[in-house]
C-alpha cells in the first residue's frame, strides 16, 4: 500500500512541541531543540529518528548594524526565547563578545515572521534566518554576519521526531517514511534535478522560483546545508545539546543516547 502524507506547517516552535505531544500530527521535521525540550519538561516521551542538517542559519542584520557592537541595546528577534535558533543566536552573539545582558529578545515565531518584525521595527537588529528568508532578506537590503556554523562550528539543527509508542506501534509505516526521506534527499543531491526541485519549491510555498533556485544550491551544492540521506551528526549533536545545557539549564549533553532512536533509520537505509 502507498504511503500516503499529510504536510501541515506550524506557527512556531512552541506549537510543534505541543502537536507532537498532543498527537495532532505524528511527525515532526524541526529543529530537534524542541525534542530535547519535551523529553527534559517530562512532557512527551519523543526520539529523534533521522538527521536533517544545518539549516543554514545565517546572523541576518537591518542594513545599518555594521558590526556586533552595533547590536548592544538592540532587539534580538527569535522564533522562542528559550528553543533552537535563538539558542545558537546567543552563543554566536557570545564567541564575538556581547552577551545576553547587553541586548533584549523578541519572540516573533517562524521564520518568516521573524524577518517581517526586523522590517517593521528599527529597534528589532537581528536574528538567525535561513533560506528563503535569508536571501529575501539580503536582497531587500539587509546584512549578513555570516554563517551560524562558520561561528560556532557543526551543529545539527533539524531532525526528524517521533512519539516514541507511536514509533513502536508504527515501525514498519516509519521505516518506510524514513527510505523515502532517504531517496527524495538523493534525488534532490542530483545537480540535473536542480531546476526541478526550485520549481517544486516554489509552487507549494508560493516563492520566487529565483529565490528558490538560490535555496537549493546553498541546500545541496558541496557545501550544502541538508545532509547526506538525512544521516544524524553526532559532533553537530553535542554542540545542539551543549547549547541547550549552557543558557537553558536542561539537556545532558552527555547522554546524547537519551534522545535518540537511530535503529529504524538504519532499516530504512538498509531497505533496497
């Protein structure tokens, strides 16, 4: 029987954690922060089944921040205060010298609305965006610190996370989820379907196809943002979980184990 999928976006990070604790949806393609935040709170027993890579988060800044000085006394804008991106956006902010007492946060949730409350507020300085909102945001003017890698070194962002019961009760429905993750990510790895997968892209968010074009080079180019078959990093892992442990106080970033289910990923990449 084909394997039939359901996409539906959510507003923030907040509502994604609360989704998969609720069961309103059964799969979570997200930063896996969240997991590591809903295991710790005892909120949901979830495991992390599959890498997704860096994300490629950039430090976006408005058009007259030129350096990080520039940004003391200023707004830094997160999806939440506590989850993710806003995590690595104090740690990048903290390698260069301003700590978190010298600016103040405002949670604007995802992406996207997150560029719109730096457009509409000179006070709001910053924040950690990635394609396509970080090219949209380059070409309206803005500044680009850099890569959040470059900074902080790997770092898995995404991944993919499951209830752990509905993982055992569903395996074979997840194994077969996972593979095809797995072949859409080699197709995508495919310089000849570049054209293609912008256009794809394009179409289901509404997007300038230009735009697009420029989100999958810097997705799947030799440098790319989106790992390989969807494989986990473990080094990138250890820096996620340190974040975590350094500015909220929760994850063991010795026990990445605690987190983690890897075993139906390796029957779905074993699966011919």
């Amino acid at each position: 029987m084909p394997l039939q999928v359901e996409i539906q976006f959510t507003p923030n990070s907040q509502a994604q954690r609360d989704g998969i604790a609720t069961g309103a949806f059964e799969i979570a393609h997200a930063g896996v922060d969240n997991a590591f935040a809903l295991v710790d709170a005892g909120k949901a027993d979830v495991v992390i089944v599959a890498g997704g890579g860096n994300v490629m988060n950039e430090l976006i800044v408005r058009p007259e921040i030129r350096s990080y000085e520039d940004l003391r006394g200023k707004i830094m804008v997160v999806d939440a205060p506590t989850t993710a991106y806003a995590l690595l956006l104090y740690k990048m902010l903290s390698v260069k010298g301003v700590s978190k007492s010298d600016y103040s946060v405002f949670p604007a949730g995802t992406c996207s609305t997150r560029l719109a409350a730096m457009k509409a507020d000179v006070k709001n300085a910053a924040s950690m965006l990635n394609p396509p909102c970080s090219i949209i945001a380059l070409n309206d003017g803005f500044r680009s610190f850099g890569p959040a890698v470059d900074v902080v070194g790997p770092y898995q962002a995404d991944g993919i996370w499951v209830l752990r019961s509905w993982a055992d009760a569903n395996g074979d429905t997840l194994v077969k989820y996972l593979r095809a993750i797995i072949q859409a990510r080699r197709l995508a790895g495919d310089t000849a379907n570049k054209k293609e997968l912008a256009e794809i892209i394009a179409k289901y968010l509404k997007s300038n196809l230009a735009t697009e074009l420029k989100s999958v080079e810097l997705a799947v180019g030799p440098n790319g943002g989106l790992a390989n078959d969807a494989r986990f990093d473990m080094k990138g892992f250890s820096t996620t979980l340190q974040l975590r442990a350094d500015f909220v106080g929760q994850a063991q970033a010795s026990s990445p184990e605690r987190y983690l289910d890897l075993s139906f990923y390796d029957r779905a990449l074993r699966t011919p």
